[in-house]
C-alpha cells in the first residue's frame, strides 16, 4: 500500500507569477490575483491518502506518492492529534512549501510593496509592505506596517497600522483600523480608529474619526476631525478663513461616522423617491411602476430612519462631557469646534488654548496644557 498526500492548498503556487482571472463574462480582473494562500490555526493543510500499489489513479501527482505516511512538516504546522492522517496549521499566516517541506509563515513580507504585481492583498496575520501601497489597490491584514507611502488605496487593519512614509490620498485613500493608526503625515484621506490616531506632521484636508485621541503634532489644516476623548495639534490647527476644518469632540468617532453613512443613504433613496414621484406625474404609462418602486423606497427608507434613530440615541448615551481640545500653536479663524450639541467658530488668530464644555457651552481657555 502506498499513500497520496491530498494537498488543501495549492503545492504549485509561485506568488511570482501570477495571471489575472477572467470571469464568466470575459472581464480580466487585474486587483484580485490571490497573492497569499492563507491558513489559520486548526486548518487541515494535507491528509493521507491510500492508494493501491499496482496502478496511480488518474489526475494524482506521483512526486506526492510515498511509501510512508511521514509528513513533510516545517515551521507551524504538525498532524492532527484528532485524525493521525491529516496535517494542520498551528498558526495563522500564509502556507508555502520550502526545501520540500510544508510551511506556515506568520508575518507577509511584500517585498515591492502592493501594486499590480500582487493585486489587492488579503491576509489573516500581519504583514509588512517594503515600499508603497499603490493608489486603487486595497491591502487587509492583523497588524500592517507601511515603510513607504500609502497612496490613493484603502488599508483595513484588524489591529493597528504603522505607516513609516506618509498617506497621499487624493480625496480617495482610506485607513481603517480596530486598534491604532501613526503616520508621518496625511492628506485627502480617510483615517478610522477604534483607538488612537498619531500624526507625526501635518494633516491636510483629511477626516479623522478615532474612538479615543487624536494627536497631530504639527499642522491641522482642513478636513473634519472627530474624538470622543481628547484632539492635541501642536503647531497649528486650521488655514484661516477660506479652509474649512471642523472639530468635534465627546461622540464615539465609530457611530458618529456610521450616523453620517446612514444620512448619506437617506438622501440618495430621498433622491430616488423624489425623482419617482415626478416621474409617476408624467402619465399613466409611468404611473404604475413608479407607484410599485416608490413604495419599495419607502419601506427601504422607513428602515434606514429607524436605524438612524437607533444609533444617534447610542451616540447621545456614550457622550463624553470631558472631551477637550488642546492647542499649544496658533489657532487660526474659520475652526469650527463643537463638543455635543455645543459650537464655537474662531474668528481671530488665537494661541495656547483649549477648549471644554462648561454649563453646556464650548469654552476658550487658557493654557493649552495644565500643569
């Protein structure tokens, strides 16, 4: 008797050279290439398999036909103390065969960054990007470390992001994160935080929401900033008249933006609705299905506001009274702060500030830091 091992995973791969896919309809897609082949830990990898020894069944591999059910095991991977003849992974990360001999690897180094030679990037560990994250493509990992720049691309983290360069999002890239984000700079883009937010220059023209503090140590310029505990700029915050920036503080930064989505939605259907009932004024040719859609987008609607609603009520009972903004620099005018339901607009160039809530109203004082 001798034994076939069953790969789960593909033993061929070459993340080298991979070919985009067509789909049933003749389109290429150039994003998706299957850059990593992932595993996480208990995921059978390999399994024995019988075979007789007189004749290979067809479509077996015979360089996987060994006489002895001895495994090739490498780092992170060992046999199924519930089935002897299964291999699993120990660990969550990528699956490769080195020196013929099955691996598991938990850290992904992208060693030319992600672009169109590794497509989007979806991987269940952490890994790093030896250079830029290019604009149009999307990376998703635990913990993701950027030693280049993130461009135009969207970065999903299950844990926290470092980004060692900078992010140039041209109103188009997005960072998301469970735990925290720490960049050199930012601008045009969107960066979401469960925690914490570090910004170790300046961010121009950029949405901020993150769940605790918010820390831009130069230039905040533009761009709407949201935290439910505590925002610190430390040269200066705003670009003067002309510039919109806007500072809200003492909300959950994750259900404000989920309310925002939910108002986007709103309008779009209201749209939708409104454009209906013109539409169904026209005649009776257009009447009855206009009828038939715009009850369809009223139900639609009628749950969204509910939802709305729901959350908005959770966002008023997490409200933080104690959040403050803290400012050493310049203060220039045209910031919008707003702490609740309470909102101050600076109208004069101001230094070493901060501002609270007291008696239901933004305050102004002074200094910035308390000592």
């Amino acid at each position: 008797m001798r034994f076939f091992l069953k790969h789960h995973f593909d033993p061929d791969f070459d993340y080298q050279r991979l070919k985009p896919k067509t789909d049933d309809h003749g389109r290429v897609d150039h994003f998706n290439l299957g850059y990593v082949q992932n595993s996480i830990i208990g995921q059978v990898l390999a399994e024995w398999i019988p075979v007789p020894d007189d004749a290979l069944p067809a479509g077996l591999d015979p360089k996987f036909v060994f006489d002895d059910k001895i495994f090739p095991a490498g780092h992170n991977c060992r046999p199924n103390p519930a089935n002897p003849d299964q291999l699993v992974s120990t660990a969550n990360g990528y699956v490769f065969y080195l020196d013929e001999k099955i691996h598991v690897k938990r850290v992904l180094n992208l060693r030319k960054g992600v672009n169109s030679r590794t497509g989007n990037v979806y991987f269940v560990s952490d890994a790093i990007v030896h250079g830029d994250v290019a604009s149009g493509f999307e990376c998703q990992a635990q913990d993701i470390r950027v030693q280049g720049n993130v461009e135009a691309a969207s970065l999903q983290a299950g844990g926290s992001v470092l980004i060692e360069g900078g992010i140039k999002g041209a109103k188009k890239g997005m960072v998301n994160a469970v735990r925290s984000i720490r960049c050199s700079y930012a601008e045009n883009a969107i960066l979401k935080a469960g925690e914490s937010i570090i910004v170790d220059g300046a961010s121009m023209h950029c949405n901020l929401y993150a769940g605790r503090f918010i820390t831009v140590r130069k230039r905040l310029v533009g761009g709407e900033v949201h935290s439910s505990h505590a925002v610190y700029v430390g040269e200066q915050l705003g670009g003067g008249m002309n510039t919109m920036t806007k500072v809200v503080l003492g909300y959950d930064a994750g259900l404000l933006a989920r309310v925002e989505g939910l108002d986007t939605k709103i309008e779009r259907l209201e749209a939708r609705l409104d454009l209906c009932s013109r539409q169904a004024e026209k005649g009776a040719a257009h009447k009855e299905g206009c009828l038939d859609e715009g009850a369809k987008l009223e139900r639609k609607l009628d749950i969204l506001k509910r939802k709305r609603a729901g959350t908005w009520e959770d966002l008023e009972a997490g409200f933080n009274p104690r959040a403050k903004l803290l400012i050493p620099g310049e203060i220039r005018p045209g910031v919008f702060v707003q702490i609740g339901s309470s909102q101050m607009k600076v109208n004069d160039f101001l230094r070493d500030k901060r501002f609270v809530l007291q008696d239901g109203e933004v305050a102004m004082l002074s200094p910035a830091l308390e000592k």
